[in-house]
C-alpha cells in the first residue's frame, strides 16, 4: 500500500501541483499532511529533515527516501501510479513529455517570480523595496502567461504541464487578487475555468 508523508503549506502553489497530482493518480488517500511553517527567512527545522532547504514540499517515503521539490515528487508518484497499472500518466512518452515538461517549467517559473515578487514586497521592510525588481518580476509574470496563452494545451489533456498551469493560475487569483490575468487571454481564462472544476482541482484549492 502506498504511502507517503509530505510537509505541506496550504497556499503553496507546489503543494498544490503534487497534491492534484496525488489526486488526479488517485494516490491522496495515502499521503499523510504534516503541518509546517515554511518561510523563506525563518527556516522550519522540521521541513528541514527532509529538505535541508526547509522548503515544501518535501516529503519521505515509508522506507524512509526522501524527496523533494514538486518536480521531482510528482515523477515519483506518476512511476507508482503506474507500477500499480493506473492510467494514463501525468508524465507521457515521446513528444507529448518534451511538451509537457516545457509547461510545467514555465508555469513553474511564473510561480517563482511570484514569489519573489510576493517576498520583496511583503518581507522586505517598506524603504528597501526595489522597484526595478518588482517591475521585472512582474514582467516575467506577465510574459509567462502570454506564453501559455500561445500554447494553450487541448481541453480533454492532463498531465504534468496542465496541472502546473492551473497551479500557477489558481494562485495568481489567490495571491494577486489585482492582477487581472485574463485581460486579453480569454482562451486562457476560459481553459482554466474549465480546468478548476476537476475534483482533483477542487480538492485542492488554496487557503490562506
């Protein structure tokens, strides 16, 4: 029987991306969630015993591996949803991996200058904001979204790349309520709406 323990923040755009994946595997039930305390300053000791970045997720196998980042979590629980004959996989074969490792990797880069621009803006004190940090940060954002709206994936495709897109969107409209992201990406916005009502979606919506 699978199980896994995974230090777990309930707004972090990269739980969420191995937890829908978890769900979308049909693999949640035998993940067990650790409350934590991430930060990016003041490092969690226990994130830390299994992450020596102390950064979620993170998480140990029952024989003790263990594994992090999102990346590298959600290989592994596409290679025992497979191991146990489920179907089909969160990372494919052939061209249709190249194409779904692109997207995750953008989608991931949009979270992360969201972050940076999240902890410039809210953990740095007021006088040593950087403004040209926070415009190219929002660039990026900016950017990657216009990118996906290119390479907008087919409504009936799920796998790595889609569940890191609707990730890096979900929290967009969780943490930058202002941005208005779908302005000019209707396609974008619709895909997404359609997306977020996946149970796996659903189940794994941010909370502050």
């Amino acid at each position: 029987m699978f199980q896994m323990s995974l230090y777990w923040s309930s707004a972090s755009p990269f739980v969420r991306k191995v937890m829908a994946s978890a769900h979308e595997l049909s693999l949640a039930e035998g993940i067990e969630i650790l409350e934590s305390a991430a930060h990016p300053v003041v490092r969690d000791p226990r994130i830390q015993a299994f992450n020596p970045l102390a950064r979620v997720p993170a998480a140990r196998m029952a024989d003790g591996t263990v594994l992090y980042d999102s990346r590298v979590i959600c290989e592994y629980l596409d290679e025992i949803a497979a191991a146990q004959g489920r179907a089909p996989r969160l990372f494919p074969t052939g061209a249709a991996r190249w194409r779904a490792l692109r997207r995750q990797a953008l989608a991931d880069g949009l979270m992360e200058a969201g972050l940076l621009l999240r902890y410039e803006t809210l953990l740095r004190p007021a006088p040593l904001h950087w403004p040209l940090w926070i415009e190219k940060q929002g660039e990026k954002i900016a950017d990657a979204l216009d990118a996906m709206l290119a390479d907008l994936p087919d409504p009936e495709t799920v796998d790595i790349g889609t569940i890191t897109y609707a990730c890096a969107l979900g929290w967009l409209d969780f943490r930058f309520p202002d941005l208005d992201w779908r302005k000019g990406r209707g396609p974008l916005a619709d895909w997404h709406a359609a997306c977020e009502r996946r149970p796996a979606m659903l189940a794994t919506r941010p909370c502050a």
